[in-house]
C-alpha cells in the first residue's frame, strides 16, 4: 500500500486530487475527491470510464508523445487510486497547464506563432492516434519548453462520454468528433483570451 500526505500532493481536476508517486518523481497518483456525496457516482463512473479507455489505447499501442501515460491502479491510505505520469517542464518543475499561460500578460503577443505550430501538432497526434476526450479544454493541456521549443500534452479527461459510442463506429466518426472537440475549444479561446487570431481555428485545423 501507497503511503500518500499533504506534502506529496500539489493539483486538484473536477474529480480528483494528485499526489505526487513516493517512490518515483515522474509519476503522480490521482485519488478520487472524498466527501462528494451527490457526485460520488458520477466522479467514480467517470474515473472508470478514463481508465476503459486508456485500456484501449495502450491496447492499440498508441503514441505516448502528447499524451500522459496510465500505468494502472494502487492501493494507497486514501483509498484506491490512478497512476499517471507526470508531466515535467525542462527546468524539471512540474508543468503548468495552457490555461496559466494564456493569462499571462503579453504570452499571446509574444508567443502566438509558436502556440499555434503546437496546437497544429497536438492536434495532429489526436487525428492520427484517434484520442477522443470528454472535454478538451486548455485546463486539461500542458505546455512545456517555452520559450523555444513549445510542446502541448493533454493530461485529463481522456474517453468518450457518450452512452452508444456512436462516434467509434469508424474511424471517420471519430475524427469528426474530434475536430469538434477542437473547433469549441479554439472558438472559446477567442473569445475568452484577447489578441488571438481571428483566424485561429483555420490555422489549426485546416492547415
């Protein structure tokens, strides 16, 4: 059994709080949130779906380049929990998600070009790896090597939320939702975040 503390633990998602691995820095365990008796089913069916579906992609042998890697389940003193890698920025510090940057004074201004060159490749690697997400939002993204050498990595609510997955029947119905995902993600970055291009979602999607 995992021995988990209050020093050890350093985010908190929508249905879970982490905690870095004890025995390994660059793997963290993420624990279900405790004293949520009106949501308790839905964050555990939501957590058992997210690791369905990494089942299935580890199946498929799937790139790990943008993705933070499942390696399972652990017994700790909070209860059951999920491991996961960390993701970590090149100064070794854990990284900060997309969410943080695009609030930081001049990013967009500065940094535009190299934001949307990794958008185009994080959205790529969904395509060509068919990765569905129950919500892409830029909370659920990490961005590491800035300035220089910009990557994007989703880390949470990987899965497919509808009830008949109707959206993998083929391959071509899974793209189709996953360019969805995109095109609301990218329009709600419009409009939420001043001096991103009018032509944003074309720049990503369509180039």
């Amino acid at each position: 059994m995992l021995l988990l503390n209050n020093t050890l633990y350093f985010a908190q998602g929508t249905t879970r709080k982490c905690y870095l691995h004890p025995r390994n820095p660059n793997l963290c365990v993420k624990i279900p949130l405790q004293n949520q008796l009106k949501r308790q089913r839905g964050i555990l069916r939501s957590i058992e779906r997210e690791n369905t579906y990494y089942q299935k992609l580890i199946k498929n042998n799937i790139s790990w380049s943008h993705l933070c890697q499942y390696h399972g389940d652990v017994e700790t003193n909070l209860g059951t929990g999920s491991i996961y890698q960390v993701i970590r920025d090149t100064n070794g510090e854990i990284a900060s998600n997309l969410e943080y940057y695009l609030q930081q004074k001049n990013f967009i201004h500065d940094y535009q070009n190299q934001l949307i060159i990794a958008l185009r490749a994080l959205f790529a690697y969904m395509i060509n790896n068919t990765i569905v997400t129950t919500s892409l939002l830029p909370r659920n993204i990490v961005l590491t090597g800035v300035p220089d050498n910009f990557k994007l990595t989703v880390i949470d609510d990987i899965g497919n939320s509808e009830w008949l997955k109707v959206s993998e029947l083929t391959t071509a119905l899974t793209i189709r939702k996953i360019r969805r995902k995109w095109h609301k993600m990218l329009a709600n970055m419009q409009a939420k975040y001043e001096g991103l291009s009018k032509s944003l979602i074309d720049d990503v999607l369509n180039t």
